[in-house]
C-alpha cells in the first residue's frame, strides 16, 4: 500500500514590493494550521493571522484544496515569504 505525501509548502516567493495576496494549493481544516514566514538575507521571522496578514479558505477543500493569505504589507523587495 502506498501512502500519498502532499507538500504542505508554498512558496519560496519572491518579494516585489507590491504583491500583497499569495495562493497555497494544499488542504488545511482551519486557519490557525497555517505558518507564515519572511526571511530577508539576515533575519526570518513568524508572521501573525491577524495581525500581519488574513486567510481565504477555498469553500471545498475536498474538491479544491488551499486558498489565500492577503498581507497588510507586501514582502519587500529582497525578502521572501513561505506559507506552510
């Protein structure tokens, strides 16, 4: 029997200074099973629901996993920003 390994990662995306909405294309029950992260060439750190950015599930996640996350402030040129 073999057992399907999904990907919980998107990204590394590149910041531009612009963009504010980045997609994830993998299934999650709720969002608080979402970690965001920004890394520049010195520091990483955690972002905050909430605070730093929001969550748009995809309505069915059976038929179309993943959704959204919308930033308050878009990744600086030069940084990076995971979803997992």
């Amino acid at each position: 029997m073999t057992i399907a390994d999904t990907s919980r990662r998107a990204g590394p995306y590149v910041g531009d200074g612009v963009t504010k909405v980045f997609p994830f294309s993998y299934k999650i029950f709720s969002t608080d099973q979402l970690t965001v992260l920004r890394a520049d060439d010195s520091t990483s750190s955690q972002l905050v629901n909430g605070v730093d950015y929001r969550v748009t599930l995809n309505a069915n996640q059976d038929i179309s996993p993943g959704g959204s996350i919308t930033l308050t402030t878009a990744v600086p040129i030069g940084s990076n920003l995971a979803i997992l």
